[in-house]
C-alpha cells in the first residue's frame, strides 16, 4: 500500500507540473490561433497521461522510511555477526539466506518493518474508489449519449438539411458520410464524433435563415473533422485519474473555449461574415 501512495504522488507531482506548465504556455500565446492553443492542450492532456510513468522527470520520491519508520542500516556482515550474537542472532531481520554462505559479502543491510499508517492506506483507499467512481459516471453519460442518438429520427438523405451538413462538411473538406438526426430531447445542435459523425439537431431547427442553418452546420462539421470528441474523452478520462486535482478541470474548460473559437475560425474560413 505505501507504494502505491509513493507512486500516486510521484504521478500527481508530476501530472500537476505538466499541467501547469501547459497552461502557463497558453498565456504568451493569445495571439497565436485558436486550433493551434487547443492543439497545445491536447498535447498537454496526452503527457499528463503517458508522461508523468516514466523516469526521470522528477527525483526519485521515497517515503517509506517517514511514514513507516523502516531503518536501514549497511554494516560490514562480520559485525553483523559479532553485534547480533552469530547466525541464530540475525533471526528477525531481513537478510537474504543466500548473504551468510558468501565470506566474501562486504556488508548486508538490516531493515527493521513497521506497519502502513492506517491514514495512507485511507488515502489511497479513497483516491482508488473516486477514479472508479468518475469512470462509472463518464460511462453512465456516454450511455445516455448512446442512447438519445438511438432515440432520435434520422432524416433521409434527401432531407434538406443532410444535404446542407453534406455541403458544410465538404467546404471543410471532412468526406466521411454524416448521420443527420433530429431529437425533440436536443435544445441546442450538437456534434458525436467517437466512432461515428453524428449530428443531433433539435425540432424546428430547419425554421431557421439559410446563412444561420449553414453557419451552425459548419461548425457543428468543424468539430467533427477536428475530432474534438475523442480529444474530450481523452480529457474526461485524465480527469477521472486526476479526480481531487482541480488543474485538470482547468484544462477542460480551457480546451472547450479553444475548440470554439477554433470551428468559428473555420466557419469564418468558409465565407460566412462573422455577424
């Protein structure tokens, strides 16, 4: 147990450090292009997920010696021998059995073990049941996606509005076919992107002017062909490891401003006036 506790701080520290420094980057940068801001986010997500495993990043973190009192000592084996009484004498240490059959060992370390503190193991106790739990709830939401998309109508290819998402996806060169549905449950267009382009629309949404409907197409194409989506669940799944580090929800919001401004810079790309 008091591993695992080195290892999730070691992890946090150094998560924590990525995330900072990535947000830290994000501020000289205002001028720079919103899909490239996001872009530095997502790369910041994927290193404080693979990164912080590896070595030498931090020093290395041991704490075993202040939580649990262990005391480990290196001493010549002669005097180990001398100091304990002989062989019978290093009864209860942590010796290997092979270390007495070699004369030639210069010395041999003697570990006396005390038990976990019963808060580390609470923490770690905790800290397991919160990422079990954030990953049953982003679970429990992917479902409810899943399943409004299935309750929702899908329109005919030859409805006007999948040949308007048809065109805007093309303007932005995104080929692959769309599924174009329509869902009195939907307030406001969305976009589905893992595993499928979808477009939820809510009822009414064809009532709209032609430059409105095609502005809203496009960017809701925008996020397709980005593949925001599965940037989202990349972040969400941070988050659910990350769950008591509020950084990580600083990433999220700020990636979700980015993406924004980063599909109406495409919608603005394609000729379509600001206003």
């Amino acid at each position: 147990m008091l591993e695992i506790f080195e290892w999730l701080i070691a992890y946090s520290a150094r998560a924590s450090l990525l995330c900072v420094a990535t947000l830290l980057i994000l501020v000289p940068l205002k001028q720079v292009s919103a899909s490239m801001r996001s872009g530095i986010i997502f790369a910041g997500t994927v290193g404080a997920i693979l990164l912080p495993m590896t070595v030498g990043i931090l020093p290395p973190i041991s704490l075993a010696g202040f939580f649990s009192g262990e005391v480990t000592q290196s001493i010549p084996l002669e005097n180990v021998m001398t100091l304990s009484g002989g062989r019978e004498g290093l009864i209860g240490h942590q010796v290997a059995p092979d270390i007495l059959d070699h004369a030639g060992m210069a010395g041999v370390s003697i570990q006396q073990n005390a038990e976990t503190p019963w808060w580390v193991t609470f923490l770690v106790v905790g800290w397991l049941c919160g990422v079990v739990a954030s990953l049953a709830l982003t679970g429990v939401r992917f479902l409810s996606v899943l399943r409004l998309r299935a309750q929702s109508r899908r329109l005919s290819p030859g409805h006007l509005l999948v040949m308007e998402a048809n065109t805007a996806a093309a303007s932005l060169g995104y080929r692959r076919a769309l599924d174009v549905r329509v869902s009195e449950r939907v307030e406001v267009p969305s976009a589905i992107g893992l595993g499928f382009g979808a477009l939820l629309l809510p009822i009414g949404f064809e009532e709209l002017d032609p430059v409105s409907r095609r502005a809203v197409l496009t960017h809701e194409c925008a996020h397709l062909r980005r593949r925001d989506s599965l940037v989202q669940f990349l972040i969400v799944l941070c988050r659910c490891i990350h769950w008591f580090n509020p950084l990580f929800l600083a990433l999220d919001r700020a990636f979700n401003a980015e993406a924004e401004k980063a599909c109406d810079d495409q919608v603005i790309g394609c000729g379509i006036s600001p206003e």
